[in-house]
C-alpha cells in the first residue's frame, strides 16, 4: 500500500513537472506568438509604407497643381502613420504670414523665421519644448488639438517659391497594432518623403511652366504659318496684278496702233465701196472685209478697256437691285435652251463696289457660263452673305462683312489643268475669234480694285460655280474705321533710284492715305513736283543718279518753302552734304526701315 | 406605441457645436421632445459647453447622462479621436427616467454606492441602473458590490468614464453639470426591462497564478514573482514598457465567481493601465485586485473578439427572437483603433449590429472599464463588450 502511495506521489509530482514544462512551452510559444506578431507588424507597416510612398510618387508624377500634390502627401502621411491628423501649414516667403486652406493669419515674426527655418523633419513628445513652436502655429490658424501625445513635422520647400510647407501632424494615441505612431527612427523616412514631395513640386512648376511656354510657342508658330500663308496669297495677288498690268500695258499698246490701222482699213474699205457698187461679188467681198474690221474694232476696243486702268468710283450698292436689273439684259443674251434663276437673299445689304464694275464682273462670269452651255441647262445667281468655304485662299481672315455672288452653271465643267490658267490674261479653250482669253482676267483684276476677291469650283461634265467676294458697304466701314487710317492725306512724292524700296516706299504711303507719285531720279521727281503744285510730301534718296536728293530740295523749297521733306539714306547723316534741316520741316529717315519707320518720320513733319 | 429612440453623432470642432448639432439632429428625428439621452463625448471638447449645448437644444424635461471617453459608438460608426459626440435620445412609453451625479466615488467608492441607492429610494420599479464612474479613481469593484446588496435584483450594468489615453482626467455628466472623480447614474422604472449581455474574446495561456501581493488596484506579485516579470516572460524581449502592444496582447484572467479558487469561464479579463517602473507594479483602475485570488494570463484574440462579440448580440437578441428599443454598447477601449486600426467599426459594432433588425438604434462609447454583471454578480471587467439592451415588453 504504500508502495502504492509512493508510486502515486511519484505519478503527481511526474504529472506536476510535465504540467510545468507544458506551462514553460505555453509561455514561449505565446512569447514567439508575440514578437512574431510584432516583428511581422513591423515588416507590414515598413512594406506598406514603401507601397503607400511609391504609390504616392506615382500618383503625383502627373498632378501639376500644388494644392494637389501636398492634399495627396498629407493623406499619404495619414496612411502611413497612426495620426489623428495632419495639418499643412504654408508659411509665407515674404510676410509673417502662415495659411492653412483658405485661412491666412498674420503671425509673429519670431515664431514666422522659427518656421521658416525648420528644415528637417522632426518627431517629439508633445510636452517637448521643440513642439512649442509648431503646436504655436498650429494654434494661429486655429487647428491645435486640445492635447498631443507625439508631434510630427516635415518641411516641404521647394526653393524661390512663394510659399513652404510644414506638414504638422499629431497623435493622441499610443502605438497601435495597425498603424506607427511615428517614432524618432522614422525621421530619415520622412525627410526622403519630404524631399520627395519638395522635387515633386518643383518639378510640377517646371512642367507648369514649359507647358505655358511650349503653348506660347505653338501659339507664335501658327501666328507665323498664318502670315506666311498670308504672304504667299498676298505675293501671288502681287505678281498676278503685274502681270495683268504688264499685259495690259502691252496690249493696249498694241491695240492702239492696231486701232489706228483697222480706222484706215475700214476708212478706206468704205471709200472702195461705191466704186465697186457694179460688182456684186466685189461688194461682197468689201462686205466681208468690213465685218472682219468691225469685229477686229471689237476685240482692240476690249483689249483697249483690259489695258486702260479704269478709272473707279466706290459706290453703294445694292447687290441684289444691280442683280435683278442685269438678270434682263442677261436673259436676252443667253437665249432659250438657258434657264436663269436668281436666288437673293433678302437681308444682303449693299456691297462697296463701283456699279459699272459690278456689271462687267457678272456680264464676263453669264457669258462664260453661257458658252459652256452650248446646249443649254441650268444658270444660277445666287447672292448671300459670306462663309468661310467660300474664301479662296486659306488666310485666315474673317469673312464677316462679305457679300458674296456666285454664279453656277450646270455646263461642261473645266479640268484641274484649265482650272489653274483661268485668270491668265489670253488663256481660252475657245476657238479663235470666240475667245479673247481676256475675260476672267479682266474679272480678276475689276475685283482687285475693288478689294474683292473670286473663286472656283468646278467638275468635269457638271457645271462649274464661280463665287465673288465682296466688302459690303457697312463691313467695309466697320473694317476700315477699325483699321484706323487712311483719310486721304494729299499727294506725296516718292524720289528714289533703288526700284524696290521706291516701290515699298510708294506702297507704304499709299496704305496711310497718299496719293503717291513715283521718281527715278532726280529730274524726274523735280519734273513731277512742278507739274503737281498741290503736292504735300517729299520723300527722297539723297544719292541719285542726275539730281541728288539735298539738289533737289533746295530747287523745290525755292517753288514750295513750306514743303516738308523727308531724306533717306544708307550712309549716316554726318557723311552726307545735306545743310541745315529745318526741324519743323525736315527729317532724316536712315537706311534701312520699316514701313512704321517711314509713317513715323512722315506724322513728324507732317505735324500730325 | 413603444419606446422610440434615435442616436446621433457630431464630429464638429467646437463643442458647443458640436453638442448642438446632435442633439438637435437627435430631437429633429424624435420628431419631437425627447424624455432621456445618454451623451458621450471625447475629451477634445470644452465638456461644459459640450453638456450646455446639449442641454439646451434637447430641453429642461429631457434627463441627460453620460460620460467623456475615448471614442464613441452610434450607428455603425466607432469614433476615436480628438473630438466627436455620440446622443442616444428617447422618447418613452409608460417608463420613466432620472439622472444622479453622485460625488466622493475617487474617495470612497462604497460611501458613493450607499448614496446613489439612498437616491433610487424604492427599488421595486425600477428596470434598470446604467452607471458612468470615473474610469481612473476609485474602486469600481467595490461600488458595484455595495450599489447591488443596496438595490438587490437590479440589473446594473454601465461603463467607466475615459479620456484620449492620457489617463489625466474623466467627467461625468448629469444635466448641465460636468465632475470629475464622480459617477453618473441613469435610473430606469416602470414599464419595460433593461437587458446586457457580455463577451471578451480572450483566450487563457498560462498556469493558474495566485496574487501573492497587492494593494489598492495595483498588483505586486503572483506566486511570489514581481508582477511585472512574469507578465514580461510572456512578452517579447524588446518590450520595455507597458505600451498599447503590451496591453492589447497579454491581459489577466481572473474568475467570475467571488471565491472560486480555479479560473475557468466564465472570466473577468483585467488589463493593466500603468506600470511603476521602479517596483514593476501593476495598476489595475477599478480595484478588484485582492490577494489569494486566482489569475490566468490570457491573449487576445482578434478572430476570437469578432466572433464571441456577434454571439453576445445574438443571445441579447433572444436568440433573434426579440428586438430592442434601444442597444447600448460599452466596449472596452483598448479593443478599438488600437487593436483593429482605422477599421474598427467593421471588426467590432459591426458583427454585432448584424445580429440586430438594423433600424435599431445603437450608441456607446469606448470604455476605460465595463461594468455588467456575470455569473450572477455585478462586475467590473477590462477588454470586454456589455451590451445593455432595453425592451419594452
Ligand atoms: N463657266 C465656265 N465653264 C467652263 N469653262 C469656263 C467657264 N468660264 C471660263 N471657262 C474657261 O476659262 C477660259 C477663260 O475664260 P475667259 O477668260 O472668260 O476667256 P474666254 O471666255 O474668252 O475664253 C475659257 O476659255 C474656258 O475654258
Ligand atoms: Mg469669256
């Protein structure tokens, strides 16, 4: 028995041990439990940590407002650690001035440069004596927390900005298991993060700012595409107008002689006629003669009118009454096989056009379509204000205050090749005797004078449309008063032997209102000047062939003391052997200039 | 017709703004004036204005009490932080409440408990008492032990008033008044019944212990061994201090039952609040710390919280077969943003409204303490959830 005892007592104090050392297992199984679970905690905080920073740094890589980019840093620091909140104070560059949102406080300036030169982020107690002055500024703009276990702080400042950043934050709590409350060894994290979101700013201003510059260049780019354009439209109206000048001063030159010739011809034809009045056949044959010359009077007296710059007087017309008048004469010229249809619209308003000329544009574009036409169809005249398709070229100008013309038909069309002589002076696919060649020309060059323009649309075996663009009387005022000059301005004289900048000088005064006389030398401008005694400008070279500019002057001041002159040159004033000028008079204009140049030096003498 | 109730919240910044605005929002949905409200209230706020505020928007007739916390409970939303205000109103049918701030709690505990019965007068009525002590003085253990031989057969339930974890200073609300060192009582009579049930979610891992030294809540040795070491030997090595982690991993498992000399469940979990670096002392708010006693070291289970914290609602909710008027949820602080992060809500209000009709209306705050009865005594517990429902019926 008590062996039996003994053996029991042996069993319980066995038992005992094993409970115990089940009890030692227990305690560092829930040891390991525990700093399992810490370090783990730490590896998940430190992992989400990297992941909330790099989603962060790739979340603002595309924000460019600042407000943006330090919203997100001050959610990401919420994220990242235990914070009760965070709060980013601005403080100003400039002024004692700190900002939280919309809220601005002026504060003290000890407190102001204390913040200012915070420059590394910072983790304390709050009772800390370093969190006084943050826990100060946080209190200006009224966001302190009644009580704070730990305060943080990371300064963003982006350097020569207007405004740095503290982000403040604070815990009121200890530690928890799911987020850091932040401690001291987080510092060198927060000073990356902060330096992150410093170069982030930074960086968002670069953008911001070559986003603006590259916008302005773009900007200036098609400023200068535009103008270029515009300067090919405005060169190929130029070298059309010399060419048509060119042209017509030959052909009228021709004609004339031609004229005089076909006089005789004709004169002398009808002379022969009662001597051949027995003679049938010779009559006949005079008969033919005589028509010819008729005809062949016809075609010099155009060619007469093409060459003659006409004279134009700038009217007030009403488009669609000029229309409706001419749509008579027009019937009577296209015959029966040819419907004509004029759609007007009734709110057009009147065109600044001289009428004749109005006239002769629609006479030149009916007949055109008429002789496309050979058997017969449609014909159209449409008038209604101007739309951007309908311009010709592609300049950018408004088509506000344009009336526009068009006249359609439904013809045998012209192919591209056709398309692209139209306007030449003698092109024509008509047979000799029918065609002259001279009529779009002649269209062409009428819409010129008169600040208007024309374009076509045309396909093979369709029809064709040809559209005339004109300023209407209330546009063009409208445009003219906003374009400012030029009330007429007298009549001013260009000396100068260089061709291309007379012709730019000439040009130039034209635009600001003068009516300008052109001398290749010397003489010619003292010739000139004295068959113009109303002359009120000018301007001349000092070094010309025949008569120099300071010769010249001094004769015409003899004839018109009163003359202001302006003097052009390459060489400086000093070399020149000008005398005296007169200051009310006189100016010096050197070589080379600008068009604003020149109507600066003219307003000066002119007294204007 | 029933009780009707609404809980609401503010998180303005002022706090008289903030005891408007949920008051007000409260007696808006009330549609009308409101006989009681529990206010809970972090200590971000200036208290007084906070309670004025109140006060004033719900009415002179409307009985208020209610406590500073940690955080505070309404609907599905746990706030725990600078500053937020959570109201429970109600407008009763056929029950009628009154509102006592009891002085001298911090100092003498029992004196206070013989007060407040002395103020409930006739017990016979009464449905319920919901008590709010000061969460760092005094010695809960004691109060409830004397409130309960005074009003025998009273449900006692309630929770300790807290702070933002600076452990400095609670307030107890009554009316318009504010203290500190006091306790805040609501009583509860006539029709209707006050209901709590209890779960802590800890597990036991150690051998039973027995305090071999105590003295006033703090404890000094278990089986002879400095209370601090032993706690340390089931701590990481790294662990200096007494810190949220410390908290939230180890607790101590005492028995429910005055007396019994084995620790089983049902438990009482008890967290320590501070260490005395010196001695290496534990202090446990709310005494009940005795020598003799029996203690087991218990761990925190997370999983364990969630799912024992959904079977309490489950058995306040007679097992789904009844619906309160009204839930009133008093959980432990420790078990909230410092256990389950910014999510707390989700792990521990939400598995238990979910037992729950969801139009019923559920407040609370986060508790320094919780105060329920167990294994058919009144007790204070740490680490725990009481939930105290009312019924009409
Ligand atoms: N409406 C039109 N349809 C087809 N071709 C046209 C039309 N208008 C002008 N053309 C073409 O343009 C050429 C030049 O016209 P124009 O200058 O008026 O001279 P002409 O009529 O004397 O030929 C015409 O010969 C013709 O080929
Ligand atoms: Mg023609």
């Amino acid at each position: 028995m008590p062996d039996e005892l003994e053996a029991v007592r042996l069993e319980n104090l066995t038992l005992r041990r094993e409970v115990a050392t089940l009890a030692e297992q227990l305690k560092l199984l829930v040891k390991a439990e525990h700093a399992l679970t810490r370090t783990r905690r730490a590896q998940e905080r430190q992992l989400e940590r990297i992941e909330t920073f790099a989603e962060f740094a790739f979340d603002i890589a595309g924000v460019e407002q600042a407000s943006g980019i330090l919203d997100r840093a001050r959610l990401t620091l919420l994220e990242q650690f235990e914070l009760d909140d965070v709060v980013m104070l601005g403080v100003d560059a400039v002024e004692p001035r700190l900002r939280a949102g919309e809220n601005v406080v002026p504060i003290e300036r000890g407190l102001w440069q204390v913040l200012l030169a915070t420059s590394t982020p910072g983790i304390v107690p709050g009772e800390d004596p370093g969190s006084a002055p943050l826990l100060a500024a946080l209190a200006a703009v009224g966001r302190a927390p009644h009580w704070v276990r730990t305060l943080m702080w990371v300064p963003i400042q982006p350097r020569s900005a207007p405004e740095s950043t503290l982000a403040v934050g604070w815990s009121l709590r200890p530690n928890s298991n799911h987020r850091d409350v932040p401690r001291p060894e987080h510092q060198p994290y927060l000073a990356l993060f902060g330096g992150h979101v410093t170069r982030a700013l930074v960086s968002a201003q670069l953008t911001t700012e070559l986003r603006r510059q590259s916008t302005a260049l773009a900007q200036s780019n098609q400023q200068l595409k535009a103008s270029l354009g515009q300067l090919e439209a405005t060169q190929a109206q130029l070298l059309q107008a010399q060419k048509l000048e060119a042209i017509g001063r030959l052909a009228g030159g021709i004609a004339h002689d031609f004229n005089n010739l076909l006089t005789v011809i004709g004169s002398h034809a009808e002379l022969v006629r009662p001597a051949v009045d027995h003679d049938p056949e010779a009559q006949e044959d005079l008969g033919i003669i005589l028509e010819a010359t008729r005809r062949a009077t016809d075609i010099t007296k155009r060619l007469l009118a093409f060459g003659r710059k006409q004279e134009r007087r700038e009217q007030s017309v009403d488009v669609n009454a000029a229309a409706t008048d001419l749509s008579r004469v027009l019937r009577r010229l296209i015959g029966d096989d040819i419907q004509l249809q004029l759609d007007l619209d009734p709110g057009l308003g009147h065109a600044r056009v001289d009428a004749v000329h109005l006239e002769q544009i629609l006479m030149n574009l009916v007949v055109n379509a008429r002789d496309a036409m050979p058997r017969g169809g449609r014909l159209n005249i449409e008038t209604r204000r101007a739309v951007e398709a309908d311009r010709a070229n592609l300049v950018p100008v408004s088509t506000a205050g344009l009336i526009a013309i068009s006249v359609r038909d439904t013809g045998t069309g012209m192919d591209e090749a056709t398309r692209r002589q139209l306007f030449e002076p003698f092109f024509t696919t008509k047979p000799a005797g029918k065609g002259t060649g001279l009529g779009l020309a002649t269209v062409y060059g009428l819409l010129q004078q008169n600040h208007g323009e024309v374009s076509v649309r045309s396909e093979v075996g369709k029809g064709s449309c040809f559209t005339v663009l004109l300023p209407s009387f209330e546009g063009a005022s409208a445009a003219r008063a906003s374009e400012a000059p030029p009330p007429t301005r007298g009549t001013a004289l260009v000396a100068e032997d260089e061709d291309l900048i007379r012709r730019m000088l000439a040009r130039t005064l034209r635009k600001r209102g003068f009516e300008v006389l052109e001398a290749r030398d010397g003489v010619q401008a003292l010739d000139a000047a004295i068959a113009r005694p109303d002359l009120t400008l000018l301007v001349t070279d000092v070094m010309m062939p025949e008569l120099g500019g300071a010769q010249l002057a001094q004769r015409l001041r003899k004839l018109r003391p009163d003359l202001p002159i302006v003097f052009t040159s390459g060489h400086t004033f000093d070399q020149l052997d000008i005398g005296r000028l007169d200051p009310r008079l006189d100016r010096f204009l050197p070589k080379p200039f600008t068009p604003d140049e020149v109507e600066a030096a003219v307003t000066a003498v002119l007294g204007r | 017709m029933g009780t009707r109730a609404v809980a609401t919240l503010s998180v303005e910044r002022d706090g008289g703004q903030a005891g408007r605005q949920a008051a007000r929002a409260a007696a808006e949905q009330l549609g009308g004036p409101a006989d009681v409200a529990l206010v809970f209230g972090t200590t971000g706020y200036d208290q007084r204005e906070l309670t004025r505020a109140a006060h004033e928007t719900l009415g002179q007739q409307c009985v208020i009490v209610g406590c500073s916390s940690e955080g505070v409970i309404s609907g599905g939303e746990s706030h725990e932080g600078d500053r937020a205000v959570s109201v429970l109103a109600a407008r009763l049918d056929g029950a009628k409440a009154e509102g006592h701030l009891v002085g001298g709690y911090d100092k003498a505990p029992q004196k206070a408990a013989e007060e407040l019965a002395r103020r409930i007068g006739d017990a016979r009525d009464v449905t319920g008492v919901l008590v709010f002590p000061d969460g760092l003085t005094g010695d809960c253990t004691e109060f409830v032990s004397e409130l309960e031989r005074r009003v025998p057969g009273v449900l006692i339930a309630g929770g300790a008033a807290g702070d933002a974890m600076t452990f400095e200073r609670t307030y107890q609300y009554c009316g318009r008044e504010v203290a500190t060192g006091h306790v805040s009582a609501l009583v509860l009579r006539g029709r209707g019944r006050l209901e709590v049930a209890t779960s802590h979610g800890c597990t036991p891992v150690g051998p039973q212990q027995i305090i071999t030294a105590a003295n006033g809540g703090w404890l000094e040795q278990l089986d002879g061994q400095n209370a601090w070491e032993v706690f340390k030997s089931y701590l990481d090595d790294g662990v200096v201090d007494l810190n949220a982690e410390g908290i939230v991993h180890l607790c101590l498992g005492t028995a429910a039952q005055r007396g019994a000399t084995r620790v089983d469940e049902p438990m009482v979990v008890r967290t320590p609040m501070a260490l005395n670096r010196e001695t290496g002392a534990l202090f446990f708010p709310g005494g009940g710390i005795a020598v003799g006693q029996p203690v087991r070291m218990t761990r925190r289970d997370p999983e364990r919280i969630r799912k024992t914290g959904a079977e309490c609602a489950h058995r306040l909710a007679g097992d789904g077969r009844k619906t309160p008027a009204f839930v009133l949820q008093l959980d432990c602080a420790g078990r909230g943003k410092i256990l389950f992060g910014a999510c707390a809500a989700d792990s521990i209000v939400a598995p238990l409204r979910e037992q729950l009709a969801p139009y019923v209306p559920w407040a609370g705050f986060h508790t320094y303490g919780e105060i329920a009865p167990i294994a058919g005594a009144v007790a204070y517990h740490n680490y725990t959830v009481a939930l105290c429902g009312f019924f009409d019926a």
